[in-house]
C-alpha cells in the first residue's frame, strides 16, 4: 500500500482524492489545506485525515509521496519542501509561473534524489492519447495541421479568486492554454521554430488567446484558448487533426467525442468510456484523463520506472513555450524559437 500526503482540497485537491480513492494500492494518508474546513470535508469524503499544516503532513515517515494541488504561485515552496522532506511528488500543472522557479524545483529533486512529475493531464487524456497514438504509428501518414480550442466560463472557484490574478496564476495564458501548448510539444515530439498570438488583455491578464505555431515538420498549429466565456457556457475541449489520408475531429460535448473520416470514405467513431464521479468541484466531472494520469504516476513510482511520457524538463519547455506566447501577445511580434 502506497501512502499519499495530499496538499491543497480545492478543486484538483477533490479530483486526485476521488481518483486515489478508486485505487486498491493506494491510500490517502491525509490532506492539508489552510481552510481547514476544507480539508476536513475532503477527508471526511475519502476517509482520510484532514492536517492545517503542510509541513506537518510532509514530516509523517510513513506518508512516501506528496501530491501538490496548490495554486501555481505555491508550487515552487511546495514541492521543494516535499523533496527536502525525501518525498516522491506529483504537482499540478504548469510546473510554475518562471523557468527559474521551474529549473530550481528539478534540481532540488535532482539532489535530494526523489521523483517528480508535473500533472500535464491531455497526455493521459484517452481521446488526445488516441492522436498521439495514430501520430506517432503514421497510421493515416503525415500530419500537416491542427487547431485546439480550450473554452471555459470564468473560473470562479479558487481560493481567494486566484486564478483572476494573472501574478498567482499567469491568467487563461498560462493557466489553461498550457494543456494545449504542451500537448502539441509532446505530440509532435519537438518545440515549435515559430510561433505568433494575440491575446485579450483584461486586468488579471491574458483572457483569451491565439496563437499560431509552426512545427520543423512543417506542421502549422492553431490554439485557441479562453476562459472569458458566460457562467452558462459549457466548457469545451476540441481538436481537429488533418493528416495525409484522414481527418480527426474530437470535440468534448459531442456524443461520440472523436470521428475519424478517412479519404477513403470510411468513417470511424471509437468509444472512449467516461469514468464519471458525482461530487467533483469545477468545470469535469469525467475523471478518465486524472485517473490514467495519476494510475501512471503511482505505478512509475512502484516499480521505479522513469516517467516517459512526462519529463519534468519537458514540463519547463512546455512553460517556456507559453512565456514566449506571452512576449509574442505583448509585443506584436513573431517569436523565433532556440
Ligand atoms: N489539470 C487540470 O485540468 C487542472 C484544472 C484546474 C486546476 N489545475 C491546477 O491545479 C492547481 C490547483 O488549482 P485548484 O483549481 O485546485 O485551486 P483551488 O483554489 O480550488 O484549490 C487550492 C487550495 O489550496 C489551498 N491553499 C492555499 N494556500 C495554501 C497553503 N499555503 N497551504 C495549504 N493549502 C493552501 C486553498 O485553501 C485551496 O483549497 C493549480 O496549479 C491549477 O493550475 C489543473
């Protein structure tokens, strides 16, 4: 039986307790937010015990990985005190707000010799893992282009209205275009050469933005990410994959999800069964991408296994990327990347 110390019972916090909770080799050990309410609730719905401090849960010897659920602006403090502590530790996305921050936290890891992965979910998510999958057996030959969309309502659900302060959260940019970012870089297994956005600009930063990428294969990416969207939008996650010989067509509200129109005038509709839990705070309530993700995370970590599919260096790249979004929405220019 693995023990998990989770810090932070706001909405992620309630999504990884729920996932553990469904998993037999694991148990949640206790969580700790500063609410203590709320670490008191979450843990009385899985239950585990509720901590007020942090560092209190982290100094327990028989708890051997923390999972990080805070806001970004904390995960640096965060995860480099899990580390000094000798933990494993899983942190939510983005791996933090700078490449400073983010470099400090993998060499702290490094030295301190635990393991470290940052929760990029698309990767684990089954209808982006099916096109990473087709992508990297060139099942339908080459791809020349995709646009994602991620649309949200204004997240309203933070602790302390977080998420609307673009210097704790890094606004929709960094925030929720992320997803989208690092799932083209690991897709395509390489940063893009050039890329150019623009951005809606409103007090607590970037709200919504395109961005145009190009890809050394000559694959030209559109992402189109925004979290400015009325209380009463659905949120929507979408891609839309042309390869050579076929068209992948994948949108969240759809029923199926994911359509495969082939040139050859068959069309393929696979299912991808929802792993659905009442209860879970926020704008999901399918856990299948946090459970692969996070059944990942635990496995890697039993049998000592290196994470693969997420690096926490290619978590960094992936920041980099969105920061240079950033330089390119402020300043009206195309980035060229090193
Ligand atoms: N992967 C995804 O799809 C996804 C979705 C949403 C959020 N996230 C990420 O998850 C992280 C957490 O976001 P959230 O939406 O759960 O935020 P949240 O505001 O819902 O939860 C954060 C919790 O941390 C607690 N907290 C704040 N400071 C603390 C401290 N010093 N010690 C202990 N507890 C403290 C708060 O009381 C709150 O309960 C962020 O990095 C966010 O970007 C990822």
């Amino acid at each position: 039986m693995v023990r998990v110390g989770i810090i932070g019972a706001g909405f992620m916090g309630n999504m990884h307790a729920t996932v553990y909770s469904q998993f037999p080799d694991v148990k949640v050990a206790g969580i700790a937010d500063i609410r203590g309410e709320k670490a008191k609730s979450l843990a009385e719905k899985i239950k585990s015990i509720p901590y007020y401090s942090p560092e209190e849960l982290m100094k327990k010897e028989d708890i051997t990985i923390i999972d990080i659920c805070l806001p970004t602006f904390l995960h640096k403090q965060y995860v480099i005190m899990a580390a000094s502590y000798g933990k494993d530790v899983i942190c939510e996305k983005p791996i933090a707000l700078t490449i400073e921050e983010a470099d400090e936290m993998i060499n702290v890891c490094q030295e301190k010799r635990v393991r470290f992965m940052v929760a990029q979910v698309l990767r684990f998510w089954p209808e982006y893992r099916f096109l990473k999958e087709v992508y990297d057996r060139k099942k339908y030959g080459s791809l020349r282009t995709i646009s994602c969309q991620r649309l949200s309502a204004t997240p309203n659900w933070g602790w302390q209205n977080w998420l609307q302060d673009s210097e704790r959260s890094g606004s929709a940019l960094i925030d929720l275009h992320i997803h989208d970012t690092d799932f083209l870089l690991y897709l395509t297994g390489q940063k893009p050469e050039k890329l150019t956005s623009y951005g809606k600009l409103e007090e607590g930063g970037y709200t919504h933005i395109y961005t145009t990428f190009s890809f050394p294969q000559g694959i030209i990416g559109q992402v189109e990410g925004g979290w400015d969207l009325p209380a009463n939008y659905p949120f929507l996650m979408a891609f839309t994959a042309i390869f050579e010989r076929a068209v992948i067509e994948f949108n969240s509200r759809n029923k199926p999800t994911l359509v495969v129109y082939e040139a050859n005038g068959r069309i393929e509709r696979p299912e991808f069964a929802p792993k659905q839990v009442a209860g879970v705070e926020g704008n999901i309530s399918d856990l299948g991408g946090y459970y692969y993700e996070l059944r990942y995370f635990i496995e890697h970590v039993i049998h000592n296994k290196p994470f693969g599919v997420i690096t926490p260096e290619q978590a960094r790249d992936s920041l980099a990327v969105v920061l240079a979004e950033k330089e390119s929405a402020d300043t009206g220019k195309t980035i060229t990347l090193k």
